[in-house]
C-alpha cells in the first residue's frame, strides 16, 4: 500500500478482501513459478500448447464484445454523432450518459456476451463507487474508457486511411 494501514479493528476483513485480490492470486502465480525456477513466458508457452476449452470460450465472448465496441464506434463515427455524455458511469441513473453507452446499453438487450460484460462493468462500479480514491472499473479491461476509445478511433482510422491508399493505387 501506499498509506499503510491502520484500522486493526477490521485486519481480518482487510486481509480477507486482499487474499481474494487479483493481485494476490497473480502474486501467489509468480511465487510458484519462481519457485519452480520457472519464467511466466516459460509458463504461457506451456498452457498455450494445451487446450482449454474456458479459455478458447472467453477468448470468443470477448472477440465479440469488442466486434459490438468496434461496429458502435464505426456507426456513431459515420453519423457524426458524438460519443461522451455528461456522466458515463454506467450505474448513473442519469440520462445523459452519452451516444456509446446507451447503443451499448441497447445492443446487450439482444446479445447475451454484451449484456454480460456491461452487467460486470456496473457490478465493478458500483461494488468501487463506495472505495475512495477509486474510479470505474480498475485494472480490468473493458473497452469503455475514453482512452481505450480513442485507440479503437485511431486503428479503424489507420485501417480507413489504408484502404483509401490501396483504392488510388490501384486505378
């Protein structure tokens, strides 16, 4: 930590709650590998080569969420719609929430991967909109964020850009 702690009353909730980190387990990962002088590419080569079925699943649902990021970008871009509203927080019951989430919101109706994925991103924001110092979803990647926006803007930017190259070339 960077403060420290010093509520002794609840060390054993604190320690509960950090035990059940994602830091932790990733900590817990990388003590075994060390212990097993073992590098973590070492490991990622070896779990590539065997099948997982969870993982080739998860790989798929979120190959899609982010399909559904990219066409909800590309539609707002050739409409000339913005994308950011006043408060993007997902769990505002706000009504300005902006172009991309409510076409988000509104295409998770009709796709369950994306309506799971949102369902994960307001349960994070609304499990850390009581923690202080902490905002959206942390470390975990959801593809909402204005900067992870503004990549995907910049690719299919980049891809638009190519394929206008490719086309005057070609006459």
């Amino acid at each position: 930590t960077t403060k420290g702690f010093c509520n002794w009353k609840k060390q054993y909730s604190a320690v509960l709650k950090h035990e059940s980190s994602c830091a932790h387990r990733n900590a817990i990962v990388s003590q075994a590998l060390f212990l097993q002088d073992d590098t973590v590419q070492q490991a990622f080569t070896r779990a590539d080569g065997v099948e997982n079925p969870c993982k080739r699943a998860a790989i798929a649902k979120n190959r899609t969420v982010l399909e559904h990021i990219v066409n909800v970008l590309m539609f707002l871009g050739r409409q000339g719609l913005p994308l950011r509203g006043h408060r993007e927080m997902m769990t505002d019951n706000c009504m300005n929430t902006g172009n991309f989430v409510d076409a988000l919101k509104l295409l998770s109706t009709y796709d369950p991967p994306l309506q799971e994925h949102l369902g994960k991103i307001i349960e994070r924001q609304s499990s850390s909109a009581g923690s202080s110092g902490q905002k959206g979803c942390g470390s975990v990647l959801t593809f909402m964020s204005y900067k992870s926006q503004n990549k995907l803007i910049s690719i299919i930017n980049e891809h638009i850009t190519c394929t206008i190259v490719k086309a005057i070339q070609n006459c």
